[in-house]
C-alpha cells in the first residue's frame, strides 16, 4: 500500500482537526451525512479518514454536515 501524499495528509488532519474541535464523533459525522442525504457508513468514514484517500466533494460534504464555514489552511 502506497504512503499517504502530503496533501493527503494534510486534507485528512484538517477534517480530523475540525471533528474535533467542533465535538462531533464519526458516528454523528455519518448521521449528519445521511440527513444530507450522503449514504456513508462509519467504517467507510473511518478507513478515508486513516487512508486520507477521499474526494474533494467528500470533504466539502463533511465540513458542510458539520457546520464549517470558513477554513485556515496556514498560519499565515
């Protein structure tokens, strides 16, 4: 299995970061998810998350579901 790229990484700590810091679990990410009408499952969830191998689509969907309105990608 190939290493995960540094954007890779760097998109998957991000929506990792944000989970965090909002509170939300997998668990409620993917029923937030399913209310959007986007048919996840945890273990899916879980294993984009740890591959960092997922769309930008996802990723907007997650932070949408979730209730982010604006990201920091640097500290500059």
């Amino acid at each position: 299995m190939s290493e995960k790229t540094d954007y890779e990484a760097l998109a998957a700590n991000l929506l990792k970061a944000e989970l965090k810091r909002k509170g939300v679990t997998y668990s409620q990410l993917v029923e937030k998810l399913n209310q959007m009408g986007v048919d996840e499952k945890e273990v899916n969830v879980r294993n984009k998350l740890s591959r960092g191998k997922f769309t930008a689509a996802f990723l907007l969907q997650c932070l949408s579901a979730i209730g982010v309105a604006s990201l920091r990608l640097s500290a500059d």
